[in-house]
C-alpha cells in the first residue's frame, strides 16, 4: 500500500472535522447515518469520469468510514 493515501485519508479527515465540527457533530450520526453518507459517496464515485475522481471520492469514503469508527468506538468507551 502506498503511504500517501494514508496521508490523504487523514487530509481528508482534517478538512470533514473543520467543516463539520468533529466528533461532536460526528456523534450524533446512527449507524444508519453513517452508512447511508457512505453509500452517497460509493454512488457518486460511479457517477465521475475520471480516475481522479473516483479516488477522489473513495477517500472520502474511507475517511467517512474513520469518522464512522472513531464514533462507534466513543459509544462503547467505558
């Protein structure tokens, strides 16, 4: 595996907390939530061309699967 895209999930995730508000914002989302935010990006990457628009949106998708487990992991925090 390449090391950049380690690097570009955790760019990405950066940027989702400074425009979301992290995991305050990210707690309040069910599991459903979280999946059906993934499954928009799934669907968006079938939708762009290109092949840098497609990694575009499957570091997003992995990212958002980050947020989604960090959340989970903060539920079962005892």
């Amino acid at each position: 595996m390449r090391p950049n895209v380690f690097i570009d999930i955790a760019r990405e995730r950066t940027y989702q907390d400074k425009k979301w508000g992290g995991p305050k914002h990210d707690d309040t989302n069910t599991r459903d939530d979280w999946l059906k935010i993934i499954a928009d990006h799934l669907w968006r990457s079938t939708q762009d061309g290109t092949s840098e628009q497609f990694r575009r949106q499957m570091v997003r998708v992995a990212a958002l699967a980050v947020a989604a487990i960090d959340s989970e992991d903060r539920r079962n925090e005892d």
